[in-house]
C-alpha cells in the first residue's frame, strides 16, 4: 500500500508540474490554505485542552506553518527556507511511508496515519511548485543554516522544559544520538562515535541544501519561468 500511495503523490505532483502556471497557482494557494486552516484549529483545540505535549516541535510540524505562511501571504525571504523545509520533509516522509505504512497504521490508527500523508504529500506537491516557478539562489544558503540553528535553540530549550509523551519523536532521537543505538550496540559507543556522527550530519545536512538549491536553478533555467529571484 505504502508504494501505491507514495506513488501515486508522486504522479499527481508531476500532473500538477505540467498544468498552466495559473491553475498551479490555485492549487498551490488551495492546498497550503487547508493545511493552515487544518492545522491551526488543530493546535487550537490542544491548546484549549492545555495538551502541552502536543507543542510542535517536528521539522515537519513547524514547516506546516511556516511553509503556508510564506505562500498565503508571499513572503519572499521566507519562501527559500520554507520550501526547503517542505520538500525535505515532505518527501523524506513519502519515502518512509513506503517502507513503514503499515507499521504506521498499527501505531497511530488510519486516519492520523492518512492525515499525516496528506498534510506531508501537500508539503512535497507545494514545494515542488515552488521550487520550479521561482528562482532562489545558493545566497539562500545561508538563512536556511541560521533558521536550522533557531530551530535547533527551539528545540534545546523546549525539550528541557516539556515532559513528551511520545518517546518516540524524531527530532529529538536524531539530535540525542538515539539512532546510533538502532546500529551499534549502546554501551559499545563513546564520544568520538557521536562527535563523527553529529560531524556527518552537519555536512548531510548542508549537501542537501546544496543539492535543493542546485535542483531549483537548473528547473527554473530549464523550464524558463522563473518569477524573480529570491537572494538573502
């Protein structure tokens, strides 16, 4: 199931790719409008029944937000770093979802698990919008690495403050070094495992903005609609 879903989004948004950049444009205005509107009465409603828990603190629950912002109200300097929040995460997820979808299912139920799908399918589809109408530039390199680090303050600082219910946040287990348990045995590391590990996710992490932003300049060159061109 998880090949033919993830499938089928990547279908839908090469569909959505080759349709006239007007119609593009609602869709993409439709799309990051419900994810908004969806989201935002739903941390309403936790926060009305003071679920602290459920702050955002995922990647891709802070580029929900932060990715329909920046297209409802164009926000162009937001618009480099907020795509590329969305399509990293967007399509990290439909990758994930191919392999765990119904490991997902099992833990979180159909409709969060279908929810999620959907909420992360309009990050990828409205990134890929994004990333093949409007020019950025390797300039935007730099306010995406200084956003990474305020979110990464964010995140130090709710994590000492909040008590999750879920163990199982990525974010947190990935900045813990928790994943480096799911390979080598746990007693069996020391500090210079995780200081290599930390080192080589820090140029992981910056070979993909690198590569994003070279894929959105040899889009936008190619298809030639480019609308301006966003440096920071």
């Amino acid at each position: 199931m998880g090949i033919i879903l993830s499938g089928l989004i990547l279908i839908l948004t090469g569909i959505i790719l080759i349709i006239k950049p007007k119609k593009r444009t609602i869709i993409l205005y439709v799309l990051t409008g419900f994810l908004f509107l969806y989201k935002s009465v739903e941390y309403t409603l936790y926060g009305l029944n003071l679920e602290v828990s459920k702050i955002p603190v995922e990647y891709s629950t802070i580029t929900y937000f932060l990715f329909s912002i920046s297209v409802l109200f164009d926000l162009k300097k937001v618009k480099p770093i907020a795509s590329f929040m969305a399509f990293l995460s967007g399509l990290g997820y439909l990758i994930a979802f191919i392999f765990l979808a119904n490991s997902y299912i099992e833990v979180q139920g159909m409709y969060i698990t279908m929810m999620a799908l959907i909420n992360h399918s309009i990050l990828f589809m409205g990134s890929m919008i994004i990333l093949t109408t409007e020019r950025f530039s390797y300039k935007n390199k730099r306010s995406i690495i200084i956003f990474t680090v305020i979110y990464l303050i964010y995140i130090f600082v709710i994590h000492h403050m909040i008590s999750f219910d879920n163990k199982f946040i990525f974010i947190f287990m990935l900045l813990d070094g928790n994943l480096l348990s799911y390979f080598v045995n746990e007693s069996a590391l020391t500090s210079i495992d995780y200081l290599v590990y930390f080192l080589l996710l820090m140029i992981f992490y910056q070979a993909i903005i690198h590569l994003i932003l070279w894929m959105n300049i040899k889009l936008t060159r190619r298809k030639g609609s480019i609308t301006y061109e966003h440096t920071v």
